[in-house]
C-alpha cells in the first residue's frame, strides 16, 4: 500500500476530442485573394495558369455588370466542398491574427483613424492615400538590383500628398489635381471641372492647389510655362515687378525683341541680359527629370451610377473580373492517361485545386459588391450633394450591417476603388471618423464639420467680423454638432488657415 498523500509520476496515452478552428491552405489562399488588388489578382491568375493545366481563361465569355441584387440572389449557390471548410463564407471572416502577424494596411490606418476617442487621431489618416507607392526609390551602392526601378513623377507626387498635413477631402482634391499632371510636370485639366465633379468650391480646389505648388521639384503642377517659371523665382526670392513683366512678355523673348523687351521691364541692357540668364537657369519642364513605367491607370472594381428608379446602382467591373474555367476534357484525358499513384495524387491535386480557386474568385467577387453595395447605401448623400455631406462611417457599422467580420471588411477595402460620377475613390475613403450632436443621438462626419469650418471662416472677409475658435465652437454646438475648442484649432490648422489674430491682421492692412 501508498502512505496516505503520496503520488505517483507516469506516462499514459489519452484520446480527447475538442472543436477548434484549422484554416486550410486552401483558405488561406482565399482570405489573401480579397486583399489583393485587381492588378495583384491579374499577375496572381497568370501564375496559376502556369502551374495549373487544368486551369484555362473562359475568353469566350464576356459576362454583363453583377449588380448587388444578382449578387444576393446567387449566394445561396457558392459552396465549398473542401472537408476544412463546410461554412466557408463564415470562415473567410476568420481574424486576421490567426494567419496574418501584423494587420493589413487598410486596418491599421483604419485603427489609427479611429481610436476610439470618438475624434480623429491625425487628420489624413484614413484617406485613400494609399494608391501609389510613394516615396523615394532606394538607392544602392553597387550593381543592379533586379527589382530596382525610376520612380514615376505620379508616385514622387503621391508620396508627397500622403505626407502633407492636409484633411482627408483635401487629399482627395490633391490626387484628383495629380491625375491631371502630365509628363513634364505640367497640371491639364480645369480647376472649375474638378470642383464640380468632387461637388466643392472652386476656392478650395485653388488652395490645395497652392500647397502642391509647394510639392518638388519646384515648379511642378504649374497650369503654363510662365507660372512655373514663376515658382522657381519666388523660391530663389528672385521674383520682382520687373522679372513679372518679362513671364508676362515671353513672346517677346522668343522673338529676341530685346528693345521692346526693355522697355516693357523698364531695365538697361546689362540688368536684362542678367534676367535673361535667370531665366536660363531655370527648368521649363519640371516633371521631365522622372522616368520609370508611367503611372499606372486606376481602373475601378466597382462602378456607381444613379438609377433610374431612383437611389444608385451598384455593379462589378466586368472588365476586373478573371473569367476561369476548368477543362473537364483535358481532366478526363489525363486521368485516364495517370497510371502511377505520384501521377494521380498530381491530377487530383490539380482538379482540387483549380475548383477552389474558380469558387473562391466568385465569392471574392460576392464580398466586394456586398460591402460596396452597402457603403453607397452609407454614403449616397455625398455621392448626391457632395462632399459637405459625408457620413461618420467605420468598420464595425459595415460588417455588422451585411453579416461580416471587421477584418473581412478591412481586406476588402484596401485597394478597392469605386467609380463614381463625383470621381474614381478608394473604398476605405468613405470611412471618416465621426463627431457627436448636442443631442447625443446622431453623429456628424469630420469631414463635413471641416468643410463647415473653413466656409464660417471663408465668409470673413464679407462679413467683416474675425471668428474666433470660441466663437466657432459657439456656432458649431448651436447647429447641434458638441465639439471641442482643441479639435476646432486642430482642423483649422490642417486646413492651414491662421489663428484668429492672424487673419484680423491681414484684413487690416489689405
């Protein structure tokens, strides 16, 4: 026998059941495929194609618009038949930290905009930003690197936009203006057509375009020669009344009238011919430094446009959509040809495989109307009356609407874009941080707060009275919107407008 309270250490063998979650290669194949972008998706089908040779394109086929109501009709079709994955469209909402180590772009500048203090933690943040690559390209100190490549004038630009201090809608009204750049650097395209497709004023397309003209190289976004001219100057503080009237006469340069041309500058010959090497200096085509691929059209996954029964319709690209198909001759053909066990694993993996991806494609598909769809119903006053009009909006509102997990929402709206007759947009776009009423019952997007803002202090010079902050944060809880003095200094410094004081000062002396 064992003395009382002794025990013993051994080894035995035990078999317990328990329920947990396996995520399958085959699914996690699945999650990455909605993240990627349609360019991503387009070089990710290619390789597939290569691997696979039962996988072939369905050329032949050239499928209408899915609009959200065929979309929800066919949903209850999708099934996928791999043992790991009874539910999979439960299974794609599976949380990004049981296959992904750091979150994906598109959450974490969604977690940044929106911290839970109910404000915005940066402003230009939560844009759609993220189109280019930015930045500099990476210099190296030695050979070629394979990868290496010149960086685009859009991409040095892009990088620029995303970095400056400006709101969300700015960056938006930046970007629209970088589209319009051409190779040398020069802005085509009407300012009065830009502020009315973004649904803005003419005066605050003007003022962003006058922190790009801050952007380099110097000169860039310039509307002609002699505006671009012009920025260098001011840069090198080489701009006076006499080098303005030569950029207003630069026919007579070309023309070599230097006569004329000193009698419109009001200069001897030695002070002209020292103009005229300024001018020499400088560099008429800015953008023209930049090579590289030329930047990258954005083609849209989802297109809006206004129906007519009224509200928007909401289609895929059809154009965006890779049309597979598997080639059940050339399955038959081969496994009746596979005598080995190797061979037969090989065509069975490969049958296995290419009907998991054409599935997979089509819920891909599925989930991205069905969140867009959801955004626009969202978001349709913006998309109506513009940008003054946008709705707080953030993950969690969407993915509890349609049945989805946050996650599978954030993947979704990273390098998504949506064509609508306001512009071409980044689905996280619409995802602004939001400000609550007086009331306590509805919210207000910061967006339109900001715009509200810069109007009251537009209105100024009209009215002849200088607002304060105080008496802006008086105004603002009066039409019901409950903000505080700090975020109303905030924004007004992100719309890059002076204190009070400030502006008091420069009315004065004109």
């Amino acid at each position: 026998m064992r003395p009382w309270g002794t025990s013993v250490i051994g080894q035995r063998l035990e078999v317990r059941q328990g329920q947990g979650l396996v995520i399958t290669p085959q699914l996690q194949q699945a999650i990455k495929l909605l993240q990627l972008s349609n360019l991503e998706l387009e070089a990710f089908i290619e390789g597939e194609l290569e691997r696979n040779p039962l996988l072939q394109r369905d050329d032949d086929a050239a499928p209408e618009p899915v609009d959200a109501a065929q979309a929800n009709e066919d949903a209850g079709e999708l099934r996928f038949d791999a043992p790991a994955a009874a539910d999979a469209e439960r299974a794609l909402d599976a949380r990004p930290d049981d296959l992904y180590g750091e979150p994906t772009p598109g959450e974490a500048a969604s977690d940044r905009a929106h911290d839970g203090s109910g404000e915005e933690a940066q402003p230009g943040l939560n844009d759609w930003s993220s189109t280019g690559k930015g930045g500099i390209a990476p210099e190296g100190d030695g050979g070629e690197r394979p990868d290496r490549r010149e960086i685009t004038l859009w991409e040095h630009l892009q990088g620029q936009a995303s970095s400056a201090a400006m709101s969300p809608t700015d960056q938006a009204i930046a970007l629209a203006l970088i589209d319009g750049v051409d190779e040398g650097g020069y802005l085509r395209g009407e300012l009065a057509e830009i502020a009315d497709r973004l649904g803005c004023d003419l005066a605050r397309v003007e003022a962003v375009l006058a922190v790009c003209h801050g952007f380099e190289p110097t000169g860039i976004m310039a509307r002609s020669v002699p505006e671009c001219l012009k920025l260098q100057l001011i840069e090198r503080n080489r701009f006076d009344p006499a080098m303005a009237a030569m950029l207003d006469n630069l026919d007579l340069l070309a023309k070599r009238d230097l006569s004329a041309l000193r009698k419109v500058c009001g200069v001897d010959a030695e002070d002209l011919s020292e103009m005229i090497a300024e001018l020499k200096g400088l560099t008429p085509r800015p953008g023209a430094g930049f090579g590289g691929d030329p930047a990258q059209t954005v083609i849209p996954d989802v297109l809006v446009r206004p129906d007519p029964a009224g509200g928007w319709r909401v289609e895929l690209n059809a154009e965006t959509l890779p049309r597979l198909l598997i080639d059940k001759r050339y399955h038959g053909v081969v496994q009746a040809g596979a005598r080995t066990e190797t061979e037969k694993a090989f065509v069975a993996d490969c049958a296995s495989q290419a009907s998991w991806l054409v599935k997979s494609l089509d819920q891909r598909a599925k989930t991205i109307l069905k969140v867009a769809s959801e955004i626009v119903r969202q978001q349709d006053a913006f998309l109506a009356f513009g940008v003054e009009f946008l709705r707080p909006l953030n993950l969690k509102t969407v993915a509890d609407a349609i049945g989805m997990h946050e996650s599978t929402v954030s993947r979704v709206t990273s390098n998504k874009y949506v064509a609508t007759p306001r512009g071409v947009f980044e689905l996280k776009f619409f995802f602004t941080a939001a400000i609550q009423s007086v009331d306590g019952q509805s919210s207000h997007s910061a967006e339109a707060v900001r715009h509200r803002i810069k109007s009251m202090i537009d209105g100024e010079s009209r009215d002849g009275d200088v607002l304060s902050d105080d008496r802006i944060v008086e105004i603002l809880n009066e039409a019901g919107i409950d903000i505080a003095r700090r975020t109303v200094a905030k924004y007004r410094e992100a719309l890059r407008i002076p204190s009070s004081v400030e502006r008091k000062r420069m009315l004065r002396t004109g």
